[in-house]
C-alpha cells in the first residue's frame, strides 16, 4: 500500500512538473532572450530537473516492487495474464527514461553550464543556439509528459486487474 501511494504520488509529480515545463515555462523562455532570462531559466531547470529525475528514479523502484509483488501473486499465470499490458508500460517507460535522460543530461545541463560560464564571464551559447535548445527542451519535455501520462493510463489499467 506504502509502495503503490509513493509510486502514484512520483507519478503525479513528474507528470505536473513535466506537462508544466513544457507547456507553461518553456514557452515563456522560448527566443533568444537576455542575459538574466536565461539565467532565470537555468534556475528553473536546476530545480525542476534533479525533482523530475528524482521522480523517475522512485517509479522505477516502486514499479519494480510492483512487479515482483505480481509476479509472487500470480506465479505461473504472470506472463499469460499480464505481459501484454505490462509489456506495453514497460515500452513507455523506456522510450520515456531516454528522452528524459536527453532533456535532462544533453538540453540542460549544456544550457545551464553555459549560462554558469557566461557568468563567470567566459561566453556562454549564441542567441540562437540558446533558442533551439529552449525549443528543443520544450517539445522533449512535453513529449515526456504525453508518455508519461499514456504510462499512467496502462498502469491503471493493469490496476483493474
């Protein structure tokens, strides 16, 4: 009951923090912008990024529980009875974890590592290459919450039983 409200409260925030980023945030910051816009933006992404990433990491482990918990309840009838379902959560979540390791580890951390070094007065990233990162960020980060939330939905469907 614990693991099933924790996995349902990660959910929940991920899914806000991402559906949020993408659809409210980011188009805020979405040209080329100033020096202190894209330092705000930097700020936005230093927390809603590890929050977002720490999310993913209690849905795995608590979807994992999940898993094993079915797997013991079920024993010889696991596959015939839940593979098709879980199979296509698991897909979701695949493709979900690739695109938020891109948004988090190859959009942010170059728009935030160069936002520091423009700081710190080194240079940071052009206007431009500052825009398309924001526009890619964008549509990763509302990708991620379409699949997000289509994970959710086979996971209440696997819920039912």
């Amino acid at each position: 009951m614990v693991l099933a409200a924790l996995h349902l409260l990660a959910a929940a925030l991920y899914l806000g923090a991402s559906l949020t980023l993408g659809a409210a945030i980011l188009p805020a910051f979405r040209g080329e912008g100033g020096a202190g816009q894209r330092a705000t933006l930097a700020r936005i992404l230093r927390v809603a990024h590890p929050l977002s990433l720490g999310c993913l990491g209690v849905l795995v482990l608590t979807g994992a529980a999940g898993v094993t918990a079915l797997k013991d309840r079920y024993a010889g009838e696991f596959a015939a009875r839940w593979f098709g379902l879980l199979g296509l959560k698991l897909l979701l979540v695949f493709v979900l974890l690739l695109l938020a390791s891109y948004e988090f580890f190859g959009l942010g951390l170059r728009l935030t590592r160069a936002v520091a070094r423009e700081a710190a007065g080194e240079g940071g990233l052009s206007p431009g290459v500052h825009a398309r990162i924001v526009a890619r960020l964008q549509i990763v980060a509302l990708a991620n919450g379409v699949l997000a939330a289509a994970a959710s939905a086979v996971g209440m469907l696997l819920a039912r039983g």
